[in-house]
C-alpha cells in the first residue's frame, strides 16, 4: 500500500467516526503527538486520544489544503472541521505523517494546532 493510500484510509475511518477503524490503521505500538503535548503510544492509546471529539460530533471532515506524499512520509495542511450541537468548528492543523508501507500502517503522527485557537473554539465544547 502507498503512503496515500494509508493516509486516505485513515482520513475516511475519521471522517466516518469509524473508531475501530482508526485503531486499525495504526502500527501496535504507533504514536499520535497533538504537539506539544506528549503522545499517545499504541492503538488503544490513540483511539483513547481520539474517541472524545469523535464521539461528540454529529459530522467530521478533515479538509486538505495542501499535502506531499514520500514513501514513508506524508505532510498535510489541513482545515479540521468537527461539527457539534449542529456548529462547525474549525481549526487549521498541519499533520506529519509517518508510515509503513510494507504493512500499511501509520507509525506516527504529530499533528501541529495552534492552541490558542483550539482552546477557544472547540475545548471548551468537550468540556
């Protein structure tokens, strides 16, 4: 599988809510970073990370603004949009993603947000 490919898979196991899926397109022992903080490792971890916001959210779609795609490596400038309580929060993210494409999974991601923004719009719905 390409690196592309294991990325959009991821992408649609999100933007469906697919939990078990997201945990199945991670290595067992994978790492998800929201820098700065520290990562979840494994995919019990990381679907922990993700389970809240998508679970809370009627609709999720994680729009690509710009992305490049090596072969163990993807970055992508994304839009994330959570929709909750029928409102569309949005918050710009870049990901870095690592990959393994003889098993067709991620090893880890770092997905970069500015806090500042993210605290503001979306944490405070989670609360």
């Amino acid at each position: 599988m390409d690196s592309r490919q294991i990325v959009r898979q991821f992408l649609t196991a999100v933007q469906t809510c697919d939990l078990d899926g997201v945990e199945g397109c991670f290595a067992v022992t994978a790492r998800y970073a929201n820098v700065p903080h520290e990562p979840a490792v494994g995919r019990a971890a990381i679907r922990a990370l993700l389970e809240p916001i998508l679970k809370r959210s009627s609709a999720v779609r994680w729009e690509i603004v710009s992305e490049c795609y090596l072969e163990r490596r993807a970055f992508l400038e994304r839009v994330d949009h959570f929709v909750i309580d029928g409102v569309d929060y949005a918050v710009a993210c870049n990901g870095v993603f690592e990959l393994d494409p003889e098993e067709g999974v991620i090893t880890e991601v770092r997905d970069y947000v500015d806090l500042g923004p993210w605290r503001a719009t979306i944490a405070p719905v989670l609360a």
